[in-house]
C-alpha cells in the first residue's frame, strides 16, 4: 500500500469551498484513477490534508501527472491555497 499525502494550507473561510471539490472529485478519483484505493479528507485548525491510498508507487506517481489531477483537481482548488502544496508519497513497510 502506497499513500499519497497532499497538505494545502486553505483559510478557514474557503474550506467549504475545497470541501466542496474534494467531494466533487472523490468518485472520479476512485472509480477511473488506476490503483486507486481510497480517499480521504483531513482537516486541522493549520491546515488541510487529503489522503490518497494506491495500490503501488507507480500509480501514486501517475495520479500525479494524470489529467484529472492536473486539469481538475488543481485546477479547482487553486483560488484557495495560501502557499504551495506540500505533496509527499509514502509507501507501508
């Protein structure tokens, strides 16, 4: 199992917002997104996190560059974020 975690920093004012576009976008991840096995939305008084869980590295990698990622989501979810993402991959031992 490989998790992708992507940690955005969104005012508190524009979270409903990106809610919004997590939901929007969950069902597409999980149904067309190639080892795609889970999704999740974290939320901290800092910050918001999303939890991608793949199969394997290379289909964490290739969500990365996928269009649905790049066009949609980001896309999306651009008009809120503060800073720069900070996307980090992680693999279970």
């Amino acid at each position: 199992m490989v998790f992708l975690e992507i940690t955005m920093k969104i005012a508190l004012s524009n979270r409903p917002s990106a809610a919004e576009v997590y939901q929007n976008f969950k069902s597409p991840f999980l149904d067309t997104i190639k080892g795609a096995k889970s999704k999740h939305l974290l939320i901290r008084e800092e910050d918001v996190q999303v939890l991608h869980g793949f199969k394997t590295l290379e289909d964490a990698q290739n969500y990365l560059s996928s269009e649905l990622f790049t066009q949609d989501v980001v896309t999306s979810l651009q008009p809120f974020f503060e800073d720069t993402p900070d996307i980090r991959i992680y693999q279970v031992a």
